[in-house]
C-alpha cells in the first residue's frame, strides 16, 4: 500500500505545460484564452507579415504628466512603471527570494590555449534549507587576466547537449572575438537555474520560492534575470573582472530575458538584446507577426507572470494594457542598451524589426531626461548604423533570425559607453 501510493504521488505530481496553464487559468478566472498567430502564411490564424493591415494604436504614457520631468521626478515616475511591467509582464519576485542563501563551487575545466576556464556553479538554499536548483556559468578568462571587462552571454542548453541551429551563415566562435577584445566570456546557462518549459517551473527557482503561483509572481524571464545579477554580484568579487563591466547578451527568448535583466539592473554595464520580439522589444499593440495571445499560451505563459492572461481573454486585449514594449525599455533610461534584429525577408518577420525600433523610439524621451543625444531621423537601413551611435542604440543586420551580425557593432557600443 505504502508502494501504490508513492507510485499514484508520483504520477499525480507529473504536470505537463498545459496542465499548469490549465491549473493557473482556472484558478485565476481567466478561463478559455484566444488562440495566437500562426506562423504558416496559409493557416486561417495566420500573423500578419504586411505592414499597410498593422492598423491605427496609441501607445501608454511614458510620463505621469505633459512635460517631460527632472530626473528625480523620472525616478519616482519608474518606480510606478516597474510595479506595472512586474503585474503585467514579467512578474514579482517574492519577498522570500532576498532570503535565499547561494553556496558557489568554482572549479577549473578544459580551456582553450592561452585562457583559463572555470565552472561555476551557485547553489541556491533556501531559508528553511531545501536545496533548490543552481546558477551555473563556464567563465573563459583571458590569458594573465586582471581587472577585465566580462559579457555574460545567455547560452542555450537542448536535449542532447545540442547548440541551437538559427539558419543564416555560420556563426562565428563568439568566446574567441570576447578574449580577442580582452573580455572574459561567461557562458550563462539560465535554463539550470529556471527550465524553459511550464512543466518543469515548479522544480525550478520559481517553485523554490513559492508554489503554486500567484497571479502576479514572476516567470521565467525574471527568474533568469534574477541568476544572472547574482552572478554579476559574485563576478564582481573576482580581481580578475572589471565589477563595472559586466555586459549582458542573449538572442530571442534569450534577448528578452536580457532586456528584463537590464531594465531592473542598472549595475549592468550595457546589453545587447537580440531579435526579442514579442515579450520583449517589439510593440505588443501592433498586429504584425507574434502576438500577445502566443505569449499567453501554454507554450510561452511561463516565462511570464500569470497575470499576462488577463489580455487575451474576451474583449480585452493589448489596448487595455496599461504599458507597452517602450515602457520595459524605458526601465532601462538612463543606462546603456542596444537592440539589435535581422531583415523580415530573410526570417526574422516574426520578431517585428519595425516595431523594435519603434518602441526604442518610443523609450527615447526617458533617455533626454538625462541629457542623452536620440536619433530623429526615419529608420535606418539594414547593415547601416546611423541609430548605433547612441546610448539607446539600434542596429539591424542584414541576415535573419541570428544574432551575431551584430556582434561587432555591440562590442563598440559598449567601448563607447561601458568603457572609461
């Protein structure tokens, strides 16, 4: 007996990623949600990929009143739009997590010749001692390293130990061009710390804290922006690291988790947000390829809080969000950002350049609270970068769906601006 029930626990306890959106739907009354875009130009939900039908919109306020104000006036004005992008977007973070104790293990691995790598591995405990999941990085430092600059990459984990095949040419060895730069790269494996599945969220960070959810607790974008500022805070004990230039970078559903990572820690030095899209960069009101609505599904809710729910159900939609992609940006002001994307005719439609670049536009009066330099002029033409010059840069590269065209241009965005 005591076997048949440990045996009916255990596949009690075994969720599947509808399963949870089912449970959380439920419990917070959001009921049956509407199906998102399809991505299949000839399905019936197909998403829209032609900008003359992206239609009319009005986008949030930045500021609480009609002129722009002084920067203490924009300091409390963000601490209003931080508790809307967190109830709305990306979650809270429980109280309990700023109790949570983290036991690092560093110890040396296979390197390349003339660098040094180490695995680093942060134990998270909570504070009743249940041991939760870990924050864990590969830091390839420079040879004789002192005092170095560090990119934190957020680097994809698939079954098999697979590395993500994104298309386009291939790309280039991203740890070789850090050190060439007299950077120390730091492979950032966030899906350690927080799976990227529904199914296995209660195993992660986000169980450790609280579970099952509240309607507004975070999601997965926030509990890997969460790792990667603790591993900043520990890097920036090392000697052999620049405290002050620790830089993030992460494309597509990583690009979002950077710009979370960015707009709610201005200790970081710059970040290249790549091909966000939906969730992230991209203007969520405008209809042009994925939509709030896939956000939402049982595919994608759990990197947000349950709350996004809320706007894509019956009549309510992105219009009655009280803040849009330009306020998570703006969160961000007066710090150094870079967002970059690829060409919609060679992949990359489904992330919406334009409507990146708009909302970067649209973030831009945060930064001349401060006295920072914006573009004006219309959207630059890929493989241009008239709009990379400046501390709320953009860049679009002529490939599609990959990130590393813009490697480059980010490495002197962050000399110009991260940089002494």
């Amino acid at each position: 007996m005591a076997l048949l029930a440990l045996v009916s626990g255990t596949a009690a306890s075994a969720q599947t990623a509808e399963d949870v959106h089912a449970s959380e739907r439920s419990r917070f009354g959001f009921g049956e949600l509407r199906r998102g875009a399809s991505g299949t130009p000839t399905d019936a939900n197909a998403a829209n990929s032609e900008e003359a039908k992206v239609g009319q919109f009005a986008l949030p306020p930045l500021f609480a009143g009609s002129t722009p104000p002084t920067p203490e006036q924009w300091g409390q004005r963000r601490a209003e739009l931080v508790r809307l992008v967190e109830d709305n977007w990306v979650g809270r973070i429980p109280e309990v997590v700023s109790q949570f104790k983290i036991v690092w293990r560093k110890e040396q691995v296979e390197g390349r010749r003339g660098a040094t790598a180490e695995q680093w591995i942060g134990q998270v405990i909570a504070p009743d001692g249940r041991m939760g999941p870990t924050i864990d990085a590969i830091l390839t430092f420079p040879a004789k390293a002192a005092n170095t600059p560090a990119l934190i990459d957020y680097t994809y984990i698939w079954p098999g130990g697979r590395t993500p095949n994104f298309g386009g040419p291939p790309p280039p060895d991203g740890v070789a061009m850090a050190l060439s730069r007299g950077f120390t790269h730091v492979a950032f494996r966030p899906q350690m710390l927080q799976a990227d599945s529904a199914a296995q969220m209660q195993q992660g960070v986000i169980g450790l804290a609280r579970w099952p959810r509240e309607k507004t607790d975070w999601g997965a974008l926030r509990a890997w922006a969460w790792g990667a500022s603790q591993l900043r805070e520990e890097m920036a004990r090392d000697p052999r690291i620049n405290g002050e230039r620790i830089s993030l970078q992460g494309h597509s559903r990583f690009g979002k988790g950077v710009l979370v990572a960015a707009a709610f820690d201005h200790a970081f030095a710059d970040a290249n947000v790549s091909s966000s899209g939906a969730g992230g960069a991209k203007l969520m009101r405008r209809d042009f390829g994925e939509r709030w609505e896939n956000m939402a599904s049982s595919g994608a809710f759990h990197w947000f809080t349950p709350n996004i729910m809320d706007y894509a159900r019956g009549d309510r939609t992105t219009a009655n969000l009280p803040i849009d992609a330009h306020t998570l940006i703006a969160l961000r002001a007066p710090r150094p950002l870079f967002i970059t994307s690829g060409v919609a005719e060679k992949g990359d439609a489904w992330v919406d350049p334009t409507g990146m670049w708009q909302a970067e536009r649209a973030a831009q009066p945060a930064w001349l609270v401060f006295g920072s330099t914006v573009p004006t002029a219309a959207m630059p033409k890929p493989g241009t970068d008239d709009d990379a010059k400046y501390k709320l840069g953009w860049y679009q590269h002529t490939e599609g769906h990959i990130p590393w065209p813009g490697y480059e241009e980010f490495f002197e965005h962050e000399a110009r601006f991260a940089a002494p």
